[in-house]
C-alpha cells in the first residue's frame, strides 16, 4: 500500500510539471500567458520551417485560447492567439525578412485587401530592422480590442492595429498559400 502512494505521488509530482513539445532541439511550452492576467493559451502545433528542403530557418509554434485544426475558425476567430518562432539561423537581414514576410503575405490576401491593409503592412515590416540571431525569439501576438503586438527577445517593438490585419497575417502560416504545407499541417496539429 506504501509503495503504491509512493509511487503515485511521483507520477503526480513529475506529470504536475512544465510540459514541453521539443522540434530540433527548441521546447515550446504546451501551456503559456503573454501576461500575468491573461488567458492561458494552448499550443495548437508546432512546426520546423525548412527553406530549399535543406535550411532549417525556423520553429515555430501556435498559440490559441481555443486550440482547433480547421484554419478558418483559426483566422476568423477573435481570440488570443500567438505564433511564436525560435531563429535558428546564424543570424538574418531585417531586410531578407521583410521581403519573405511580404512575399508570404500577399499570396494570401487579395489586391484590394493588400491595398487597404498597406500602411499596417509597411509599419509591420519596419518593425524587423538590424538582424536576428540564432536563437531569438520573434512573438506575433493578436490581443482582441487592441490588434497584433510583435516582440523581439522579449522586448515589444510595436503594435499594429486592427483585426484585419491579424488574420492576413496568420494567413501567411494557415491560409490557402502557407509557407509550406507541412509547416501548416503541423502548427495546424495535423500530423
């Protein structure tokens, strides 16, 4: 009867702890808050990002108050959401990621949606200057009533307003033209 406590006791002391998915050597948390008095977010997926099949350029991982792999109710939904990525090259061009960033974003989003959405597309882009180095942290938060937050090894760098532009962006990840579909699979926890 002891060693039964006992050893439930330690299946319950070890399971209590922080859980993490682990994607080439990066853990993201199952559970996180962007602050101290918000919603627990869930991690929907997460997913290593490869370019030309060989660079690995990133991990990164979706955060929703309400995890779900249908991609409409992903973007149309007006909750927290967050997606979260972890550098995992040597270091970047704020340059190279503002061209990747635009060029994933209008494949997305029609002519009309680009052109009103233009002046929150050059404020986010303008956000990414300098480089980013190995093992920066890039978080993409959309906060209802305010609009998408962006920090950059945990300091924010900017907010841009409005719901709009938050699903055109989540769009470059789950919409119809990701950024691959293994990506988007996988951060949509299609395995």
């Amino acid at each position: 009867m002891r060693s039964s406590f006992i050893y439930l006791l330690v299946l319950l002391l070890v399971s209590s702890g922080s859980q993490a998915r682990t994607i080439s050597d990066i853990d993201l948390a199952e559970e996180i808050r962007m602050d101290a008095g918000g919603p627990a977010l869930n991690l929907n997926g997460a997913a290593l990002r490869r370019t030309h099949m060989i660079i690995r350029t990133y991990v990164g991982g979706l955060y929703l108050e309400n995890p779900t792999s249908n991609e409409t109710r992903i973007i149309e939904s007006d909750q927290h959401k967050r997606m979260l990525f972890h550098v995992l090259l040597k270091r970047v061009t704020a340059r190279k990621i503002a061209r990747a960033l635009r060029e994933a974003l209008v494949v997305n989003i029609t002519r009309e949606e680009q052109a009103r959405l233009e002046p929150q597309i050059k404020q986010f882009l303008s956000i990414f200057k300098g480089k980013l180095h190995k093992n920066d942290e890039v978080s993409i938060d959309y906060i209802p009533g305010l609009g998408t937050k962006v920090s950059i090894a945990g300091v924010e760098k900017g907010v841009i307003p409005g719901k709009r532009f938050s699903d055109a962006l989540l769009s470059m990840w789950v919409g119809n033209e990701p950024v691959s579909d293994s990506f988007k699979n996988n951060i949509l926890g299609i395995y």
